[in-house]
C-alpha cells in the first residue's frame, strides 16, 4: 500500500474520493498513466478487483456527473469521484493524513504493451450506427441489461442501504432522490454507451426520447414494470409515454439541485 518511489516530477497525484462512503485516498503514478491505472493502484491496494469490473470514475460538473474514459490519459485532473466499488476497508493512517496507493513507471509500461485496447470491456466504436436511436430490439436488450444490472446483489445491497438512511431521517427526501440518481447511473453508466448514448444524466435523458415509440409495447411495459419495481420507483406505464415525450424536449440536463419530482421518478422509469 505504500506509495511507489518514483522520481520527482515524473509523477501525478489524484485524489480518489469515495462518492457515497466519503473516504479519499491518495494515488501516485506515473505522468503518462491512464485512468485505468487509478483503477488497479486502488484494486490492488484494497484487495479486490470489484473496481475493475463495476467501478466507475467521475468527475461532478453543475450537479451532472460524468466517468473518466479508462484508456485517456490521466492529464491535468487531480481529483476523481469512485462509484460502484467498496471503500470500507480503507481507513485514514492514524497521522490524520489520507492513505497512499500506487504503482510504479514499469507496472504503467508493461501493462500498455500487453493490453492496448480500453481495459473497461466494451469494444472499441461499440453502439448502433445512429446514435440517440434505438430500433425495437435495441430497446429491449437495452432494457433488459438494466435490469440485470438493477437485480445485481451488491447494486440492491447499495440502494437497500439508502432507503434505510432515508427511513431513519440521516438523509432528507431530496438527498435520497439524488443519492439514488447516482447509485442508478452507476449501472446506466456501463450500459448506455454501448447503444450509442452518453454515460451521464443527459445520456438518460436522451435514451428515454428514443424508447418513446415503444411505450405501448406490452414486452417493453413488462420489463420496465420490472424495473420499476426493483427500484422502488412509483411510475404507472401510462405516464410512460409523457415522460418520454418531456424527455425529447429536453435538449440539456436538469440543473443542479432537488428534481422536480416527475423528472426525479423519471430517471428510473422506461428502464432509466
């Protein structure tokens, strides 16, 4: 766990900060290092390969938040926002000072010689060749990813989680809406991109325009019940079609700060 000894000035350090958990590390790398090399410093300093596979990195611009892709280069950014990984086994050294991680210039090198493609598992220019359109099929799939992706254990543990905080008062209805915006993005994240929409709020908004065709489609209105269900999201099928249709109006994202409720629910419904 100890930072790498590496020369001065050939090195960056990133402030990896926990979006949820609210614990930071520290992480040393070289200059040239790629965001995916945050990734295995902190898999291997908390023994886990969880952010590998479901981790995500983000930085929050006007309340949007949005990943870091994993093969750019880590250039001017000094701080990033962790989703989907677990930082309960990171504690602060007694010093008070944040914990180190990192790796060293021939852990960058040899790992770019032997996997130059993106390291986060989507092929390369993956999506269909229109992008912000989805045909019939497309939507399903899409769908249904999302639904594996909300059904996944360590996601219902998460979002269970909240609603506890919720329930007890340590968090105001608004800041729950919020938290579970990004715990959903979380997933929406992996999936999106692949159907040729952004990873990010926007990206959701987008995504429901196009699934406005299909809101009278009895398999689609299963799937998203499904969803909604898993979710705990309150959203009858009938306002399925005017969501949709609120969503193709909206060319930017919502601002910063509390939804209003019709767009907060919205993020869950038609599988968002």
């Amino acid at each position: 766990g100890a930072a790498p000894a590496l020369p001065a000035g050939a090195s960056v350090e990133v402030i990896a900060k926990h979006a949820i958990q609210e614990v930071e590390i520290k992480v040393v790398l070289p200059k040239d290092a790629r965001f995916k090399h945050i990734k295995r410093a902190l898999a291997d300093h908390l023994g886990s390969d969880e952010i590998l596979t479901r981790g995500q990195l983000m930085k929050k611009e006007g309340g949007i938040y949005n990943a870091f892709k994993d093969a750019k280069k880590i250039g001017d950014v000094r701080r990033v926002l962790v989703v989907c990984a677990d930082f309960s086994a990171l504690e602060a050294p007694e010093d008070g000072q944040a914990a180190v991680c990192g790796l060293r210039e021939e852990d960058v090198s040899d790992d770019e010689a032997a996997a130059p493609a993106a390291a986060n598992g989507l092929p390369q220019g993956a999506g269909p060749v229109r992008p912000g359109s989805l045909t019939r099929t497309e939507a399903l799939a899409l769908q249904k990813e999302l639904l594996e992706g909300f059904s996944a254990s360590e996601f219902q543990q998460e979002l269970d989680a909240l609603a506890k905080k919720r329930e007890r008062g340590d968090i105001t209805p608004s800041e729950f809406t919020l938290t579970r915006q990004e715990l959903l993005l979380g997933v929406q994240r992996r999936v999106l991109p692949t159907y040729g929409f952004e990873g990010s709020s926007a990206g959701v908004y987008k995504m429901m325009a196009a699934m406005g065709p299909f809101v009278r489609d009895q398999e689609f209105r299963q799937v998203g019940e499904s969803i909604n269900r898993l979710l705990g999201i309150d959203s009858p099928p009938d306002s399925w079609g005017d969501l949709a249709r609120s969503c193709k109006k909206l060319e930017m994202p919502v601002p910063a700060g509390p939804a209003p409720k019709a767009k907060a629910k919205a993020m869950g419904t038609l599988g968002g």
